[in-house]
C-alpha cells in the first residue's frame, strides 16, 4: 500500500512538472514585469527631461546675472548643484533602461519557450517567425535608446564645461562664445527626448499589441 501510494504521488509530481513548463503562467508574470518596467522607465525619463529643463533655466539665470557683474559664488555653487541632479538622473535613467533590456530578453525567452513546447508544427514556426521579427525590431529601438542616454551624458557634459567657461568670460566681459554654446544645449534637448520617447511608445506596442497577437 505504502509502495501504491509514493508511486501515485511521483507520478502526480511529474505531472506538475511537466505541465509548469508548458503554463503560460510565467510568460503572463514576465509580460508584467515588462509593463511595469516600461512605465518605471517612463517615469525616469520624463524627471530627466524635468531636471535637465531645470538646469538650462538655472545656467540662463547665471549667465544673466554675470552680464550683469551680480556674481557670486553661491549662484555658481547652486548651478553645478542642478547640473549634479541631471547626471544622476541620466544614470538612473540608463539603470531603468538596463532593467527594461533585461526584462525584454527575459519576456521575449518566456515566449519562445512557450512556443517551443506546442505540437503543431506549423503554428509554432509561424509564432516563431513573428517573436524573431517583433526582438530584431525592439533590440533596434533599443540600441538607438542607449544612444540617446548617451547623448544625455555628453551635453551634460557640456553644460558643466559651460558653467566654468561662464566665470571666465565674465572677466572678460565676452558672452558671444558662451552664447553660441548655450544655443547648442538647448537645441539638442528635445530631440535627445524624442529619441527616448520612441523607447516608450514602442515598448507600450510591444505589451500592448504585439504580445497580445502573439498569444492568439
């Protein structure tokens, strides 16, 4: 009877194995993870784009007070300060973008997974074919992501070298180079914010949509 009765619990253990591995379950908990992780990075980025708004406000206000010899060291202090919030907040934007890469690669493993335990053979060649052709197009949107971040590194960078180059140029009384700069910051702002908003938008199609008709 003992003997009966731990084969029907091995066999009942093996079962449950073998069907947790063909459960959309942990597809359906990466898919989770996925969208929570878009929306965090969306979130990152937008205070990114707020902090960066902030420091260009910050650098004009010291700029226009130099042209008006009221320097002091404490505006000097408070704009690197600003400067010093937007390259954290570049650096944890570039830690939200390394979740969301990792997340994607383990949601888009979980699907193949999935697909690789049907039957048919012809519908899992199908799905395949469109999970392959669905990562080649998102680990393109994320390569031109990394780009952006990086793009965001450099013109704080940038700033920063403004704001030394600014107390120098007070001395000499010559803002023309200092302005042409400035220029040069504000300009590349909102493009670098679109180049990461297409991260978002596509990341949103891809839990939205195209994971969506991957599972019908």
């Amino acid at each position: 009877m003992l003997k009966k009765s731990f084969c029907i619990v091995l066999v009942s253990m093996l079962f449950i194995a073998c069907w947790k591995d063909k459960s959309p379950e942990d597809l359906i908990r990466l898919k989770d993870q996925f969208k929570s992780q878009v929306t965090t990075f969306e979130k990152r980025k937008e205070t990114a784009n707020k902090n960066v708004s902030k420091g260009l406000e910050s650098l004009s206000a010291l700029k226009s007070a130099l042209e008006d010899t009221k320097n002091e060291d404490k505006e000097f202090a408070k704009v690197y300060g600003d400067w010093e919030k937007v390259n954290k907040r570049v650096e944890r934007l570039n830690k939200e973008y390394e979740d969301l890469k990792n997340k994607a690669t383990n949601l888009f493993t979980a699907m193949e997974t999935q697909t690789n335990s049907l039957s048919d053979e012809t519908s899992k060649k199908t799905l395949m074919d469109a999970i392959e052709k669905a990562r080649t197009k998102y680990n393109a949107t994320l390569a031109n992501t990394s780009k952006a971040i990086e793009k965001l590194r450099l013109l704080h960078g940038d700033a920063v070298e403004v704001v030394k180059a600014l107390e120098v140029a007070a001395a000499l009384n010559s803002f023309d180079n200092i302005n042409d700069q400035m220029k040069s910051i504000e300009g590349r702002v909102d493009g670098i914010m679109q180049e990461l908003n297409v991260a978002v938008v596509e990341s949103k199609k891809l839990y939205e949509k195209k994971i969506t008709e991957l599972g019908d």
